[in-house]
C-alpha cells in the first residue's frame, strides 16, 4: 500500500504516565471513536495499568473492543438510547451516563454516572436537577463536559461536598489544578505525537504551466494516492524533511508541491515528523482531534 500508519504505543503509555504523575489523580483515558484513529484495543492494551476506567460514546464501543474481559476495568458510556439494556451494561461492565430521571431510574441496578450540564448543553442534566436526579438512582459519580476553568468551577461548586466522585478536565484543562478534582478524563492529550502517517509520492516532476482542476502554480509537484474519498485537504505536510503544501485534493488523489530533489518514491508525512494535528487543524478549519481521527484512519496501522 503507498499508506503507512505508525502508531507509537510507547509515546501514549508516556503521556499517560506524565498526566498522572502531574495530576495526582485517577485516569479515565477517553477511547472513544477506536481511541481517536489510534485503535482502541491496542492503546488500552498499552496502558490498562494506569486507567482507573475508559470513557467512550456509546456501549457498543466498550463491547466490540471487549474492554472488561482485556483489562478488568469499566467503560462509562456517555449516551444510552433505548436500545440498550440495562442487563447487557452490567454484563460488560459498562456504566452509564444518565442526564434525565427516567434514564436514572431505567440504569440504576448499571452504578450510572451523572452527567452535569456547566454550559455544554448536550446529554447532561442542569444543577437545579441533580437532587431530583439523586433521588431515582444511587448514583457515587458525576461529570461535566468542561473545556472552561468556569465550567469546571461551576460544577465543583454545585456538588463539591456532596460525596461524589467527580471529574471535569479533558485535555483542554490538563493545565487547570482546581479542575482535576478526583480523574481527568483526556483523550488527545495522549495521542498527539503518537501517529506518524505518511504517502509515497506515485508521480514528481516538473510543471508547465497551471496545474490540476484549479489551475493552481507551483514549479514541481506530486502525487499522492489519498483524495477526499479518504479524508485530504488541502493543507501542510513535509516532505524530506521541508514543510510543503497539499495543493490541490481529488477524489482519490492530491496534488503536494514538491522541491527539486524530490523524487517519485518520496515519503509525504501528514501527521508526525513535526507535523501535529493541530497545525493541520489550523489550516483545515477544524478541531486538532478531527484532524487526528481523519488523518489516523486513512490507512492500516501498525503498531511499535
Ligand atoms: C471526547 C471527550 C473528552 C476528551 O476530550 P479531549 O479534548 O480529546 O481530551 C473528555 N470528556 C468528554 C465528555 C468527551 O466527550
């Protein structure tokens, strides 16, 4: 295949390592979307030891990647919809997230945990319901979808106190002591640095004029063999070693530009060797975990 997809497991172990020893407090590594790209059997293989649970989307991802016979540990699953059974959840050790009183009642026998609204507005329940909430379930954890200092505050306010076990912090607060309560629960936090993917160039040379659909200018360029179908943009990669453009993007190939000495063979990294998601997400208009997830999966993986 001209795509290769390396997945640096060691890298995520070490950032798994150093949140907890900078927070000091439990791991909830978030494994949702097959961990970002990455694949979510092979990164809680990696670092079972030091989760205290995962956190994905939906119970389906914690039993198709069979997360409580791999590492004894339970998934909270952020959305439940009707059509998952309480029994099954218990059978897979799959904790629910629960925002409204009939889902509380419907999940207790399953140790739901609470998800509090601090302005996120998605699957969560608002502060003035949380006793309410209480009162259906016995209910020993709550979190909030927090990306704000204020969010996080907010809710500590609302349930500091109370008993609970709490969290808040993603990666977005990793650097906010006050929101790291009893877990942090990152997910691109652990991943970045960890993927390197790279296309060989099928053809190099020189142009004549404008080139491509666009009409676009550049002295030499390539191509590589992923197009929109796979999820390319125009943006930046590196090519041995120099930053260079992905200018124009087909439907199953891509036009990068390329230096002189380039030639047909040639790596083209889209993510890893200096390259981060989030600067392609700059230049994509999109969150640095979309650019990951896109970039992750265009191809197999191995793992190192
Ligand atoms: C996805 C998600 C996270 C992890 O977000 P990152 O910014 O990638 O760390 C944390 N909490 C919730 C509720 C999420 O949905």
């Amino acid at each position: 295949m001209s795509i290769r997809t390396k997945v640096n497991l060691a890298m995520v172990r070490r950032h798994a390592e150093e949140i907890r020893a900078k927070t000091g407090v439990d791991l909830i590594p978030v494994l949702k979307a097959d961990a970002y790209g990455l694949g979510a059997v092979a990164v809680a293989d990696a670092i079972s030891d030091l989760s205290s649970g995962w956190y994905v989307f939906r119970p389906s991802e914690a039993i198709e990647s069979r997360l409580w016979d791999m590492t004894g540990r339970s998934t909270i699953a952020a959305v439940v919809l009707p059509e998952d059974e309480p029994q099954q959840l218990l059978a897979n050790h799959i904790r629910p997230g629960v925002w409204d009183a009939a889902g509380a009642a419907r999940y207790a026998i399953c140790d739901p945990v609470l998800c509090v609204d601090t302005g996120m507005q998605r699957f969560a329940c608002p502060i003035e319901k949380i006793n309410e909430m209480r009162s259906r379930a016995p209910i020993a954890e709550a979190f909030t979808h927090a990306v704000k200092r204020e969010q996080a505050e907010l809710f500590r306010q609302a349930l500091g106190g109370s008993g609970l076990r709490m969290h808040a912090a993603g990666s977005a607060l990793l650097d906010e002591p006050g929101a790291w309560l009893d877990a942090v629960r990152p997910g691109l936090a652990l991943y970045h640095d960890a993927v390197r993917v790279s296309a060989r160039l099928v053809q190099a040379h020189d142009t004549r004029g404008t080139v491509g659909y666009g009409g676009f200018s550049c002295q030499r360029v390539g191509v590589i063999l992923l197009g929109y179908s796979n999820g390319m943009r125009v943006g930046p990669c590196v090519v041995n070693g120099r930053r260079q453009q992905v200018m124009e993007v087909g439907m199953q190939s891509s036009y990068v530009s390329l230096d002189a000495s380039d030639v047909c063979g040639d790596e083209v990294v889209l993510l890893g060797d200096g390259l981060s998601p989030g600067e392609v997400a700059r230049s994509w208009g999109c969150s640095a975990q979309q650019a990951l997830l896109t970039i992750a999966r265009m191809g197999e993986k191995v793992y190192e």
